[in-house]
C-alpha cells in the first residue's frame, strides 16, 4: 500500500479508537440507561448478570478495544479482528431494541432503529479496513 493509504488507515484506526473509548465510557458514566435499551432480554436470563451489568462489562471491553487500537499499532490487525467480531457479537442487540420499540439515543421511531441497523456493518467494515 502506499504511504498516503497507510496514513488513511492509521487516522481511521485511530479515530475508531477514540470512538470506542468515548463510548466506553459513555456506557460506564453517562449513557448507562440508553445502552440498557439494547441489551435483549435474552442476553441477561442466560448470564447472572442484570442489564445494567451488561452494559458496564460491554463498556470496559470498549474501553480497551480503544486504548488497544492506539497503543499497540503491531497488534492491530488481531485487535481489528476481535473488535470486527464485538460489532457482530452485539448486532442482535440493536435487532432486539427495534423489534422491541425500545427508544434510546433519539432512537424514537422504528424507521429510526431500523436504519441503524445499516451503521452496524459500516462499523464491522471500518474495523477491519483501518487495522489491515
């Protein structure tokens, strides 16, 4: 690849490193409510955990796919895997807040919460783009 491509890709990594940290600790601090509304219930009768919990463990784990994606450019190609298969691992979220109607993040619509459904791939995509 040349230079400006790998350049492009260091900015992208590193903008999807700071995304994942400020929604890590949008989900540990502030946003805790919003992001319960795309926990399925599903998701906390197979755990021993409530959703609140769910919401704060994702949060730690976004917390250090961001650090991860900054500090350690050798390792980002396993890290872009591993986030690529985060974005896949809480899809059925986002599919279970529109099922439900469940509002959040103005979110208020189900024609809202379905065109989300789009962004989820983009993220998938950008992940894997940015850390090859």
């Amino acid at each position: 690849m040349n230079h400006r491509g790998d350049r492009m890709r260091t900015f992208a990594r590193w903008m999807l490193g700071a995304a994942m940290l400020f929604a890590g600790l949008s989900h540990v601090f502030w946003a805790r409510r919003d992001f319960q509304a795309q926990v399925p219930d599903w998701a906390v009768e197979a755990v021993p955990l409530d959703k609140d919990d769910v919401v704060l463990a994702s949060g730690v784990v976004e917390i250090a796919f961001g650090a991860a994606l900054i500090a350690l450019p050798r390792e980002r190609r396993t890290i872009g895997a591993a986030l690529a298969a985060f974005f896949l691992a809480v899809f059925p979220g986002n599919i279970d807040q529109w099922r439900k109607h469940r509002s959040a993040f103005g979110l208020d619509t189900d024609r809202k919460r379905f065109i989300r459904l789009f962004f989820q791939p983009a993220l998938v995509a950008w992940a894997w783009w940015s850390t090859r």
